[in-house]
C-alpha cells in the first residue's frame, strides 16, 4: 500500500505522541510512536493509536510503497493482528488496549516482498 494518499488533510501533532521507539536493522529503520485515546478519539478505533514512520537506512529516503502490520499480544497472551493504513507520512492504526500491564507489539514490514520485523512493548498503567 502506498501511504499518503486520501489522509491529505489529517495532521498529526508531534506533541501529542508518546513512547517512541527506534528500531534498526537490515537497512530499513522504524520508528513507531503511540497516542491516546483522547488524542486520536476523532480518528481512529480502539484506545491508542499506533504509527509507523519508514525510511530506508542508505538513502535517509521515506518508504511509502509497504505494507504494515502489527501482531499485539496482551498482558493476558491473547494475540491479534492489525494492518496499518498508509498516511500522510507514516503508516498508521488504532488498537485497543484494554487490559493494564505490558503489551508486546511485533510490527512487520514488508518492502519489495522482504519482510522486515521488530518488536516493541508499551505499557497502560
């Protein structure tokens, strides 16, 4: 999926974001940042928010022509998948995270038919 296209006018505020993440590895970075409920009330589903911002590593360029998935599996080891949709400059979903405690995100990426994956946790205190 290419990311940008219909989301034009959705603007994310960068103050709004909490708990990045960088993750590096085979030439493909990812970062991921989190809103809540409150923020992303308007926009999306769930009660967080998750985007997915790609850049390739050796050219510093954005990746747009991907698709984003995140596995999250609960304090309780319940697992479900979401696929992110492409926005104006990240890839990006809601979730639902019901239960307090830590959650596990694994996102794959997938660029050119090579999956790219890296794993994050957040938790709801």
């Amino acid at each position: 999926m290419t990311r940008g296209k219909g989301m034009m006018g959705m603007m994310h505020g960068k103050k709004e974001a909490e708990s990045g993440h960088r993750m590096m590895g085979e030439g493909m970075k990812h970062e991921g940042k989190g809103m809540n409920k409150e923020t992303m009330a308007a926009m999306m589903a769930g009660t967080h928010h998750v985007m997915v911002k790609l850049t390739d590593a050796s050219t510093k360029e954005e990746v747009a022509d991907a698709k984003v998935a995140i596995t999250l599996t609960t304090p309780s080891k319940k697992s479900s998948t979401v696929d992110l949709v492409g926005m104006m400059d990240h890839f990006g979903g809601g979730l639902s995270l019901e239960e307090k405690g830590a959650y596990q995100l694994d996102a794959t990426v997938t660029v050119s038919e090579k999956p790219y994956t890296s794993r994050f946790s957040y938790e709801v205190k």
